[in-house]
C-alpha cells in the first residue's frame, strides 16, 4: 500500500478507530467487514488518495448501505465535502451525529459539519448578491431642464404663439370698436375683425399646446435612457369619429 493510500486511510478512520479503542471496554467490537464490503471500502479509499473524490463517496455510500459500518458514513460526507457537495456533506455528518459516538468522533464530525454550513451560508449569499446586482437597474442622472433641447424649444415656440395670439386679439377688439365713415366701411374692418380674432385663438391654442407638449417633454426626458419604440402612425377609430393615432417618441 502506498504513501498516499495510508494518509487517506488514516484521515478517514481515526475518528473511527480512535473512538474504537478509546471505548473498547465499554462497547463490543464491531464485527468485521465482509468481503463485499471490505472490496468497497479499499476502492473507496484508493479513489480518494488519487482526488477522485466522486467515485470514492460511491465505493463508500455502497459500503454503508450494505453493512452500515459508521466509519463508511464519515467517509462518505468526508468525499462529498472534499468533491465540493458540502450540501450532501452536511446531511451525511448530521447523521453520523446521531450515532453513539465518543467525544472525539463528536467533535470531529462537528468540526467538519460546521465548515460545510459556513460554505453554504458563503454560496448562498454570493447568490444572492448576484441575484440583487442583475435586479438593480443602474438610474441615469437627471439632466437639468435647460439642457432638454425639445423641451425648451416647444416651450419657447409656445410663448411665442401666445404672444401673437394675444396681440391679434387685442388687434382684433380694437378693430371691431373702431368707427368708420360709411356702414360699407365698417362691415369690412368688423370682417377684418373677426378674421383677426380667429387667427388669435389658433395662435392662443398652437402656443398653449406646444407649451403643454415642452412640459411633458421636460418632465419625461428621462425616458430617454430606455430604448426608443418605433414611432408609427395610424388611424383610430373611435366613438367620435376617426381620429390621428402617434405612437413613439421624439
């Protein structure tokens, strides 16, 4: 038997072994390992001296199940803890735990149970730290209103509009109140007049729909940071009638 066969046996049954001895008086010797089993458990310690730790934890899986020898079991979870399943690991040492066991065996399968909990606790957290990073959505800093180019141009446009809506009606009112000389006369300035007021309410509504509009746009800019859906036009229609549908951003 090698170097390496001995240091894996000694890690897997000194536990065993040494609570064996300890306790020799007070417990009967466990009977000895049949052949089927002995040939599972030398595999299993083979597989574990080369780091096959997967194939080992099943030479002593099936060790245990056929004889449940106690020192099958902890060399099972030793497997699954050093093959990285500290969850089967840590199932396996809580059963070995259950077993009448010396305080040495105890200690040490608490020792190995408690290394395995701590891995998990530590895997169970970076996934959760993973899970958090990928939810959260990094948010855009808010740009300053002045800088909103659409959003000052449609306000702009819209004090303009209403500016010239204003003085368009007064324009308009003044016309109307105005005397002339003839009624001819004064039928064409009152015409005049209300063609004037007409143009001021447009100019009123234009300017009080593109400030509303630059408003909007002002409020929403920070929209911008997601995708732009394809603009696209269409007819709608409704109980009113048809009406102009804009889907999109700009």
């Amino acid at each position: 038997m090698n170097a390496g066969l001995c240091v894996a046996r000694l890690a897997l049954v000194v536990a065993a072994v040494s609570a064996g001895r300890a306790n020799a008086q007070s417990s009967p010797a466990a009977p000895a390992m049949s052949d089927e089993v002995r040939a599972h458990w030398e595999r299993g310690l083979a597989e574990h001296a080369a780091g096959h730790y997967q194939a080992a934890g099943a030479e002593f899986a099936t060790c245990y199940r056929l004889a449940e020898r106690r020192e099958c079991l902890f060399a099972w979870a030793q497997t699954a803890r050093l093959g990285g399943d500290c969850e089967t690991a840590a199932e396996l040492y809580r059963r070995y735990l259950q077993i009448e066991l010396s305080p040495r065996q105890t200690e040490a399968a608490k020792t190995q149970l408690a290394v395995c909990e701590a891995a998990i606790a530590a895997r169970q957290s970076q996934w959760a730290q993973r899970e958090a990073s990928a939810m959260r959505r990094e948010v855009p800093p808010r740009a300053p209103w002045y800088r909103d180019g659409w959003g000052d141009a449609l306000v702009g446009a819209g004090v303009v509009g209403l500016a010239a809506g204003a003085w368009l009606y007064v324009a308009a009112r003044r016309d109307a109140a105005a005397t002339a000389p003839t009624y001819g006369d004064y039928e064409d300035r009152f015409h005049g007049a209300e063609r004037t007021r007409t143009w001021s309410l447009v100019a009123l509504g234009a300017g009080s729909a593109a400030i509303a509009a630059g408003v909007a746009h002002m409020v929403l800019r920070d929209a911008s940071a997601s995708p732009a859906p394809e603009p696209r036009v269409g007819l709608a229609v409704g109980a009113a009638g048809l009406a102009l549908r804009y889907t999109g951003r700009f």
